[in-house]
C-alpha cells in the first residue's frame, strides 16, 4: 500500500510540475502573442499610411498627365499655326 502510495504522490509531483511548466509556457504564449499584435497594429499602420502615399502619388501623376497632354495639344497647335504662318510668308498660302 505504501508502494502505491509512493507512485500516486509522485505522480501527483510531476503533474503539479506540468501544470506549473504549462502555466509558465502559456503565461510566455501571451506575452508573445500581446507583442504580435502590437506588430501587427503598428505594420497595418505602416501599410495604411505606404497605401496613401501611393493615393497622392497616384493623384499627381494623373494631373502631370492631363498638364502633359495640354502642353502637348497646345503646341501641336501652335505647330500647326507655325506652319500656316511659314507657307504665307514664303508664298505657298496664296492658293488658300
């Protein structure tokens, strides 16, 4: 009976210590996951903040664009006034 005994404290010793080996490792699991979402937070921040500089970058672009194709359509026409003004002047208007 004393032999039982024995295994059934010793058993209960080494469950206690599991328990406190558990204890200790999900104490550290909370922790890391509490220091994961901290990372987490502070990389969608990141990304939000990576996502409106695209926006305005994106914004600009479009207007240096539409500023571009102005430029372009502008001296196109003058281009085209250039070349009117040149034929008039060297004689090549007078049938128009």
């Amino acid at each position: 009976m004393t032999e039982r005994l024995d295994r059934i404290e010793a058993a209960i010793e080494a469950n206690t210590a599991n328990i406190d080996r558990n204890a200790a490792e999900i104490s550290r699991l909370q922790v890391s996951l509490a220091e994961e979402r901290a990372a987490i937070a502070e990389l969608r921040a990141t990304v939000n903040s990576l996502v409106q500089v695209v926006e305005i970058h994106q914004r600009n672009f479009e207007v240096s664009q539409r500023n571009f194709e102005a430029g372009m359509t502008e001296i196109r026409g003058l281009r085209t006034e250039s070349q009117r003004l040149l034929e008039h002047l060297f004689g090549r208007g007078e049938n128009s």
